[in-house]
C-alpha cells in the first residue's frame, strides 16, 4: 500500500514539475526578465532574485526584496541561461512531488472513491489554502519590489496556510454548523491580524509590471493545483483503488 501511494505522489508530482516549469516560460518568466531591467545592480544578485521568483510563480510567494538580498552572503544561486532553468525546474519537480504526496495522503485519509475530477476539486482547495489565501495579505512580488522582514512574512505565510487549510478541511470534511462557523473564522483569522507591509510602498519597478506579474503568478499556481490535483486523483485511481478492488 505505502509503495503504491509513494508511486501515485512520484508521477504526478514529477508531471506536474514538468509541465508548470514550460508553462513559466511563457508567463512569469518573461515579467521577471522584464523586471530586471528596471534594477539597480546585476549579475548575481538578478540571478538570485529572479530564481526565488520564479519558482515562487508557481508556488510559494517568499520573495526577497533587493534590499534584503543585498545584505546576504555566501549563498548560492543558479547562474542565468541554462543552469537556472534547470535549478527552477528541479525546484518545481520537488515542490510538485511534495504537494501531490500531500494530496494522496489526503486522499487516503479521507476514504472515498477519488478519481481525476475529484482530484481536480482537491488540487483547487489546495490553491485556495497555499496561494490564493497567502497572496491576499502578500502578493507575489517581483524582484526589486519593497517589501517587509522576511521573517514576519515568512511566520504570517505559515500561519495563513494553517489557518486556511484547518478552516477549509471543517467546511468541506465535516457535518457540523458550529464548526463550519470555526471554518469560516479560521479562514478570515490571518487576514483580520494582517499581513507584515513595508513601511513604504514602492521599487523600482512599475506598478503595472508588478500587477501584471501578481496576476500572472496566481493564475500559473491556479494551473499547477488544477493539474496536480487531476494528476494526483487519476493516478491515486489507477494504482491504488483499482489494484485494491483486484485483490478483493
């Protein structure tokens, strides 16, 4: 059975990399490109900057402002062309592999029949709970955008996920007014303590690339949980419910 749920996680979440990292190609990664030129600065720094983007494109939104970023060192990042392609790429594949493993547990728990499209309504929550939720309070961000301590971001994104994901499971999972009433209330929580804000707005890039790349950074993580959700479902499906039935 562990076998079986490891290998639905595996390859859907490794599809899902896959196809998200082709689809940033032409959504955030040309807004990032288009960001950079706006900054002060290059080389490693833009290198840096654009892979946390990027990646965040499709899943989380931690970004670095330049400020922050500039005041680090010694670490690490993927150089421009082909090595940072392959580092957003890997990154996406562990990120995929590490929700649809989510996902599957979930399934498993749940004990019910999943199937693609069931997968799919799965994958939607798990939108609404890991970006949507989170972006309502910080939004995707370019690089060169100002932006509060990274370590309050870091601490309200986790509680915004907890809270949502807690808040979603009690309207969805359970029969219960009162606790759809806790639901609802857990959900609205993150948002009424309010998220970290810099203590100026601005950057040096315009507003409306930065709307843009918020817009484009949503819709690109609508379809990564659309497609691990349906992956996830499918796969959950074939390898772990039929092989299930057979033996019975």
């Amino acid at each position: 059975m562990i076998g079986r749920l490891l290998a639905a996680a595996l390859v859907s979440g490794l599809l899902t990399g896959v196809l998200i990292s082709a689809i940033q190609h032409f959504t955030t990664t040309p807004i990032i490109l288009h960001a950079e030129e706006y900054e002060n600065g290059g080389g490693h720094d833009h290198a840096a900057l654009m892979w946390t983007d990027e990646v965040s494109g499709g899943q989380f939104y931690l970004a670095h402002s330049t400020e922050e970023h500039e005041g680090e060192e010694g670490g690490w990042a993927p150089a421009g062309g082909l090595e940072r392609t392959l580092a957003t790429t890997g990154a996406n594949l562990i990120a995929g592999v590490g929700f649809a493993a989510l996902l599957v547990a979930g399934f498993h728990l749940a004990g019910r029949r999943i199937d693609g499209r069931t997968g799919l309504a799965w994958g939607v929550a798990g939108f609404v709970v890991f970006q949507l939720a989170p972006a309502l309070g910080l939004p995707p961000e370019v690089p060169g955008a100002m932006a509060a301590d990274l370590a309050g971001r870091q601490m309200w994104w986790w509680f915004a996920v907890a809270s949502t994901g807690v808040g979603v499971w009690l309207l969805l999972m359970v029969r219960s007014l009162p606790l759809h009433v806790l639901g609802v209330l857990l959900i609205a929580l993150p948002h009424l303590v309010g998220a970290p804000q810099p203590d100026a707005i601005g950057g040096a890039v315009p507003p409306e690339l930065a709307g843009h790349f918020a817009a484009a950074a949503l819709v690109t993580a609508f379809i990564f949980w659309a497609l691990l959700g349906w992956l996830a479902g499918s796969c959950y499906q074939k390898m772990v419910e039929k092989p299930q039935t057979a033996a019975a």
